[in-house]
C-alpha cells in the first residue's frame, strides 16, 4: 500500500532497514562470557551479541600510536 505523498519504493525501503531477529547456537563457553560481560557493563546480552557482532563485521581503525 503506497500513500499519496509518498514514493511507493520508500515504505518498503523502511521496512527492509528495521531491526532484524536471529537465533544462533553458541558454545556453552562463550555464552557464559557474555553473560558475564553483559554484567559487568550493565546491558542485555541481546544489546550486547548486536553490538560485538557490528564491531566485528565494521571494525573501527584504530588511532595512530605517537
């Protein structure tokens, strides 16, 4: 369904760009650090599996040493 004033491809293009779910299965291990991790810095584990998983596929560079 397109509106009057709106691009018909622009409701779609929105609907494409929202958060996304996935269920994964991961080693005991590495569940138990995350949970500690999430702990420690006073978020979910959902928040922070979404925020490891960007950092790792769109690294940030790193600063040059002096």
């Amino acid at each position: 369904m397109a509106y009057a004033n709106e691009a018909p491809d622009s409701r779609q293009a929105y609907r494409s760009r929202s958060p996304k779910r996935l269920t994964i299965t991961i080693p005991f291990t590495v569940f138990s650090a995350l949970e500690q991790r999430s702990a420690e810095e006073g978020r979910s584990l959902s928040n922070l599996a979404a925020f490891l998983l960007e950092q790792a596929l769109h690294p940030q560079p790193s600063s040059p040493s002096p």
